[in-house]
C-alpha cells in the first residue's frame, strides 16, 4: 500500500500513479485528524496518552512552521491575546520558582500556537465538528464508564466540576449544529442526540457553574439563531441589541430596586451554595493579601502554592480539608493571575478579554453563521466562568482555547472580506470603499 499526498498532476505531465492500493491524504483531512485528536487528548486526561500529545504538538509545530508567513500576519493583527504569553516568557527573571514558571510559559506559547495553527488549517464548520467528535467521543465513553462502574459522576474526569464544565463545551457544539441549516441532516441528528446526553451529563455532576453556563451558552445559540442567521433579517440585528440591553437594563433595575443581599443569597441557595460561595470569598481574601505585597511582578507561575515550603499555604489546605497533594487555587482566574503575574499581568489579561469579546460579538453581527454564533456563546460562558475558576491562561486548556480560536477566526474572516472588498473596488475603478468599522 502507497501513502501519498492529495495534489493533482499537472496537465501534460507524464502519469506517475503506483500500482496497487492507493492511499490518498490531503493535508487539510491529517489537520482535521490532528485537530480532533488533540480536542480529545485536551479534553480528557488518561493513562499513556504523552504517546498522542508530544507527536501531536510535534505535528502543529511543523505545520505552524509550513504556514509561518501567515502566522506572523494573523498574530501580527492580534497582538492583544499574545501579551500576557510573552510577558510570562520573561516572569522566571523575577519569580520565586523560576523552572515552574519557564515550563509553564512555554506550555503556555505552545498553547496559542495550536490555537492559529487550527484557525489557518480548518474552516469555521470543520473545527465545531472537531469539537462535536471529540467532546462527543467522551461523553459517550463516559456514559459506558458508568454503567459498567456505577460510578457515572465523576466518571472519567477527576472531579464532578471538570465533568460538567466539559461536558458545557458539548452542549453548546451540539446545540449549535443542531440548528445549522449548512450541516448534514446526520450531524444534525448526532448533534441532537449529543446535546440530550450532555445535558444529562450536566445536570448528573450538580456543578452549580455548569448548570448556569449551560442555560446561558443554550439561551444565547436558542436566542441568536432566528435572528443573526440569514441575510434577509439582518435588519433586526439592530433590534436584538436593542432588546438585549432593555433586558439587560430591567434586570439592572429590579436588583438595584430589591436589597442586594438579598439577592445574591437568594441565587447562591437557589444553586447551593452559601454565601462565601463554598468558601471562595475566603480564598480571595488570602489572594488581595498577597497582591499587597507583590502587586507589579507578582511571584510568577508555580509561586504561591507551595505546600511545603509555605505555612500559610498548609492552614489553607487544612482549613479546606485538602491533601498535601492536592491542587489547589483561588477559584477566580483574575486573583490567580494577578497573584502570579502581578498586575501588569492582570492588565495584559483584560485587554485580551476585551479584544476576543469584541471580535467575537462583531463576527456573530456581522456574519451571521452558526460557527460565529457557537464562538459568541463560548466567549460568553468563558467570561462567567472566569469569576468562579482559576484556570483562564491555564496551557491546554480546550474551554478557554476555544475563546482565543474564535476570535482569531471571525477577525480572518472578516479581514478577508475586507481585502475581497478591496479588490473588487480596485478592479471597477472605485477609489473609495467603505470598510467595516475596526475595533479599538
């Protein structure tokens, strides 16, 4: 059996076809692979599966130095998401276990790179199938998992918050496919069936931040989809914000006109939890003690959790009932980074936020599709999610990367629309275009 690469002979040119069984791979079916297996490595962590991830990272690296030209354009063009992973390429300098903090940066930078590597190689549609294949390859194992050992929570994942946080990535893919009119009838019937199962998953794990991410990432595809996709209601666009923000403002006002506590505590029981959030508000007490003291640099990655060499560090895990080998944080991404990175670090963090929001929100207005939509929605379950968990910036880390892979998406796709724009006015002779506002 021959192996060879999808390119066409060249007219005129002499027949070169083995003989035997052929074996044709095109480049963009081994990115598509490569993609969804490493969504699924990403995803789920399991015995023995370095053997997929390092060929796998080898493999990105390679293709990010084939297409290193559009790279430097793209990452040219979206400096913003890019400063905190170089400013934590310089942290070891200044922080108090150098080693950690160099590895984690590099994992970091890695990271990112995969993200512009997998918007260069697929289409839009093709990375949510990858995300739907993955996710859904998981959800499904996990249910057999739990069958065969009663233990359906947390099932294969280390923990019932990880679970459903997943299993959030799922529902909102397959929501989404669900309603795409471009999809095939069967992946939208697998995306159906998907969606069913990872609601299952959710509300099985009793992840009280899933089950909100869930209801907003559904709310938001449910809500978004009659009116963004096609272009003969593009003129309600204009209304949805509209609406957006009269809701936006009565709910504003319904809790300035009720006593705030007792709101809040209203929520926090409706979800079960109390009122310090299972103890989040005393973390994030230690964290602003610790921002005192080091606010600029911050002590760098790996800096502030070390069990043994710190006894604060093991009241903390005493008072919270944790192993000396647990993992531990502050369970709010913006203390973390500010804890770690200092508040140059934080700074860096909000203004990548506020670039891949605003790309993502321009990109579901203005070009309307599913996709666009599905990055929207994540984008979205992303920024609740920051307040509750650590793990923002975290390397390899698929609910987070997704927000960056959306963003650096509907910015290409916009810009290519641009540039066609450009040129058909070139080539009519027109010396002036409108072009689609940039953002700040």
């Amino acid at each position: 059996m021959t192996i060879t690469t999808d390119i066409p002979t060249r007219i005129g040119a002499a027949s070169s076809e083995p003989r035997g069984l052929v074996l044709r791979i095109a480049v963009k079916q081994c990115d598509a692979v490569a993609v969804t297996l490493w969504i699924l490595v990403t995803f789920v962590q399991f015995r023995g599966d370095e053997l997929l991830l390092y060929p796998l990272a080898l493999y990105f690296a390679v293709r990010a130095w084939q297409r290193r030209t559009e790279m430097a354009w793209l990452m040219a063009r979206s400096l913003p998401i890019m400063l905190l992973p170089l400013w934590s390429m310089i942290s070891p300098l200044w922080a108090v276990e150098p080693m950690i903090a160099f590895k984690t940066s590099v994992y970091l930078m890695l990271t990112m790179v995969i993200c512009y590597v997998i918007v260069l190689s697929l289409e839009p549609r093709q990375i949510l199938y990858s995300v739907l294949a993955a996710t859904g390859a998981v959800a499904v194992l996990n249910v057999l998992y739990g069958l065969g050992t009663g233990q359906m929570v947390p099932g294969l994942f280390p923990h019932k918050n990880m679970l459903g946080t997943n299993m959030v990535i799922l529902w909102t893919a397959a929501v989404a496919i669900t309603l795409d009119r471009g999809a095939p009838r069967k992946f939208r019937s697998i995306g159906a069936v998907l969606a069913t199962l990872s609601l299952f998953l959710i509300f099985k794990s009793q992840s009280a931040t899933a089950i909100v991410l869930a209801a907003a990432t559904a709310g938001g595809v449910l809500l978004a989809s009659p009116v963004l996709l096609g272009k003969w209601l593009r003129p309600l666009r204009l209304a949805a914000i509209c609406i957006a923000l009269a809701a936006v403002t009565g709910l504003a006002a319904w809790v300035l006109a009720n006593p705030l506590g007792d709101v809040v505590g209203s929520t926090l029981d409706a979800l079960g939890k109390d009122r310090s959030m299972t103890g989040r508000t005393v973390l994030w007490t230690y964290a602003e003690d610790q921002i005192r003291e080091e606010p600029i640099l911050g002590v760098g990655s790996g800096g502030f959790w070390r069990y043994d060499e710190s006894p604060l560090i093991r009241k903390i895990h005493e008072d919270f009932y944790k192993g000396s080998r647990t993992t531990f944080n502050f369970h709010n991404s913006f203390y973390e980074i500010a804890v770690h990175q200092g508040l140059i670090g934080l700074g860096m963090t909000l203004v990548a936020m506020v670039w891949a929001l605003g790309w993502t929100l321009r990109g579901a207005l203005t070009l309307g599709t599913i996709p666009a939509i599905f990055f929207l929605c994540q984008a979205a379950a992303v920024t609740i999610r920051i307040f509750a968990e650590a793990d923002f910036y975290k390397p390899f880390v698929l609910f987070h990367m997704l927000l960056w892979i959306g963003a650096l998406t509907v910015m290409r796709q916009i810009r290519g629309l641009q540039r066609e724009r450009m040129r058909a006015a070139e080539n009519h002779g027109v010396s002036q275009v409108r072009f689609l506002p940039e953002p700040d």
